[in-house]
C-alpha cells in the first residue's frame, strides 16, 4: 500500500511539473538583450595608430607620447636614450561617438601643432548583426617652426583621413585595419636627408592580444602603399599595462614621429639596421561632465 501512494505522489509530481514547464512556455522565453562591444583596445592609441576606442562624452584623456632615439646611435648617445621626442595631447568626447583632439610636438627640432576628429560610424554588437566597429578619422598638422625655409602655409600643413575597421573577435584578441590617405607638406614633416612624396595611400595594421585581465601585447604595422620615396613603413610592438586610472604603453618602434604625418611618411629607421626606438604611451582620463544616472 506505501509503495502503491509513493509511486501515485512521484507521478502526480511528474504530470505538475510537466504542465508547469508548459505554462512557462506558453509565456515565451525572456528576449536576450543586444549589447554593443566595448573594450577591444585598452586606450585610443594602438601603439601610434589610433584604435577602435572612443574618449567618452565628458571625459577628457591626457595623453604624453615620448619616443628615445634608436639604438644605432650607439654608447656615444647611450643608445637612444639621450635623445628625447615627445608629444602632449588632449582627447574630449564631445557627445557619444565623436572626440576631438588637440597635440603639441617636438621631433628633431621641428615644432608641430596637430588636431584630428574621430567619429564612430558603428559599433560591433554581441548578436553580430553589427559585426564590425567602423571609425571615421580626419585631422591636421601644422609645421610651427623647422629648420626648413617654409615660406607658406601650405609648405607648412598636413592632412589626412582615415577610415579604421575593426572587430573583436574574442575576449582576448582584436584586430583592425585602418586605410590612410595623406598629403603632406611640400617640406618633410621632420628634418632629413631623405625624400618622401607628397601624396600617399597607406594601411595601418593593429592587433591587440590580451596576456592578463590588466595587460596586453599590441603588434603595428603600417605599409605605405604608393611611392614613399626613401623612407620606411613604420613597425611597432608594444604592451599595455593598466594601473588604476592610468594606462601604460611601452613600445620598440622604428617610427620617431608622433602623428600620422610623421609615423606614416617620415619613418627613417629600420629594424634591421637597429634603427629601433623605446618608447612609451601614458594616458590618464578626467571626467568634466558627469554622466546622466
């Protein structure tokens, strides 16, 4: 008789459950939420490319680019250290999606003033109906001071667009490609025997691959794609290193310039000469306006 009620209680359980499970499917399931992709670079600089990141609405992000000279100096100039390049800049979200930025530089004794805006066209999301981040770029450079008898503006003034494409692909690894077009001042942009063209196509190449949840290996690589005279395409490896509110970037590069009018078509160093520099990113973001709770 016990066992009898035992298996009529566990069959009644059954058939309750069964119909339980039915009543919540008749309500549907709960629609998954679409969430944009955030978070594929640790900052806005890959190494010298900018990256697929945004500086927020209301945030303000100082940044200090510093490069030493290249190790083929040699022990006369303690391998590049005594030598110093450095860039200071300011990046603002002026609302969602768009920043500007504003940079003051001094390479080899020419003193550049540079501003750019950047603009997120679309954003990856996690149902991949977006699977791509798309980034507009435009910017300026403008030569204050140089050991060139610039008699123009135009002698003196840089432009450039670009278009940057990327996606993550994992937690761990993000990867972009960011086509470039530059025109450049009819003098080099940094001192030098060298000759580069005025007009150029090149692609910028970054890669992110992350080693700790606060650390990053980055890879650069930026070939110019029409005559660059004899200059050379800028190669960088760096790693990311996130301290609080700051972010550190240390790098080998064969690039000394600072802006894309630099990096991209006055790269005068090569790797495999020792033509390699060290160097480092800092940036430290200020909220100005407070977000909206």
């Amino acid at each position: 008789m016990v066992r009898k009620v035992i298996i009529a209680l566990v069959f009644l359980n059954t058939i309750f459950l069964g119909a339980q499970d039915d009543g919540f499917d008749l309500l549907g399931d709960e629609e998954d939420q679409v969430y944009s992709v955030n978070y594929a670079f640790k900052t806005t600089k890959v190494v010298n490319l900018q990256s697929l990141e945004i500086t927020d609405f209301g945030v303000l992000d100082f940044k200090m680019m510093h490069r030493f000279g290249s190790i083929n100096n040699g022990p006369v100039e303690a391998f590049g250290l005594d030598q110093a390049t450095v860039r200071f800049g300011l990046e603002y979200g002026i609302v969602e999606n768009l920043m500007i930025s504003m940079g003051r530089s001094n390479v080899l004794g020419n003193k550049n003033l540079d501003a750019f805006l950047k603009y997120r066209i679309l954003q990856q999301n996690t149902d991949n109906s977006i699977p791509v981040t798309v980034i507009a770029l435009g910017g300026a450079q403008y030569l204050l001071g140089s050991v060139h008898d610039s008699k123009t503006q135009m002698d003196r003034s840089s432009l450039f667009g670009q278009i940057i494409i990327g996606r993550k692909f994992t937690e761990d690894l993000s990867i972009e490609i960011a086509p470039t077009w530059l025109t450049n001042a009819k003098n080099p942009i940094i001192s030098g025997p060298w000759v580069h063209h005025q007009h150029q196509w090149a692609i910028g190449i970054g890669m992110r691959q992350k080693i700790t949840p606060r650390s990053s290996i980055n890879l650069e690589y930026i070939p110019v794609l029409t005559n660059k005279g004899d200059v050379f395409n800028s190669f960088s490896v760096g790693m990311d290193v996130e301290t609080g509110g700051h972010v550190f970037q240390f790098q080998l590069t064969n690039s000394i310039g600072l802006n894309e009018a630099q990096f991209i078509s006055n790269t005068n160093e090569q790797w495999n000469n020792t033509g390699i520099r060290l160097g480092f990113n800092l940036s430290r973001v200020f909220t100005i306006v407070k977000p909206k709770l």
